[in-house]
C-alpha cells in the first residue's frame, strides 16, 4: 500500500529527495508513523534537519549490510521496498521509462500498486496450477532417455 509517490530525475539523490516526499503526507494523517526506515542514502544532514523542523515525531532508521558481508544478504525492512519496486516494475508501462514528464509517471505508479493488490486479493479463476506428469506407461530410465 503506497503512502505517496514522488518521481524525480535518476541524479538526484534518494536523501535529497526524501523532503519532498515525506512533505506529501503528514503526522495528522498517519498517526502511528514513528519511524521511516532506508539505505546508507538517507544518512543526509539536510534530511536530518527537516525531519526536525517539519516532522519532529519521525525519525529515519538506516538499513546496512551486516558488516564485512561480501554476498547478497536481504537487509531487514529494506526487502519490502525492492519487493515493492520489483512488483510496480512487472507493469508494461512500468518497466521502461516511457512518459516524459514526471506527473504522468506519478500517476502511473498506484495505478500499478492498485492492480498489484487486487490480483493478490482476487487470485485467478480458476487458480493456476502446474502438474507435471509423467507418462504412467514408461519407467523413469525410459522417461530420461
């Protein structure tokens, strides 16, 4: 469930960004929010002093790594996110950068998000299953041949 979407250009920096994201939604509207979690990005002092100045009832945790992990290891919290992204990014429309302004790919987002959480409230009728079945007259030796 998406709180609120903010797109903006891929140089600009997740931490400097966060502002105008967390500006889209407020402590009245979302009173058990306490604490926003994200990666070694938003460890930003400007981030910081916003969260001061505008929200002083949230706080940001950051996600790392344990440390000397070298492998792929699922950071708690973090996965939900990428989970998310990944979700949003099977859309058509999602998958490539294809709207040229911001606002319309705004749009487009929960719109995905929708779709998303309607096909895990209503599976497929029938449901899909996957039955591989051996030919009951061959022997596993003849089946591999």
């Amino acid at each position: 469930m998406l709180l609120a979407v903010v797109v903006t250009a891929a140089n600009l920096d997740d931490g400097t960004a966060a502002p105008k994201l967390l500006a889209c939604v407020t402590a009245e509207e979302l009173p058990r929010l306490s604490v926003i979690f994200g990666d070694n990005k938003y460890h930003n002092h400007s981030l910081n002093a916003w969260l001061v100045k505008h929200r002083p009832q949230w706080s940001i945790e950051v996600q790392s790594p344990l440390p000397g992990t070298k492998c792929f290891h699922a950071v708690r919290k973090r996965w939900v996110v990428e989970r998310t992204n990944a979700g949003n990014g099977r859309s058509r429309r999602n998958s490539k950068d294809y709207e040229r302004i911001t606002a319309s790919a705004e749009a487009i987002i929960p719109i995905s998000a929708i779709h998303l959480m309607l096909k895990r409230l209503e599976p497929a009728d029938p449901p899909v299953t996957f039955n591989y079945r051996r030919n009951q007259n061959t022997t596993p030796s003849a089946a591999a041949a």
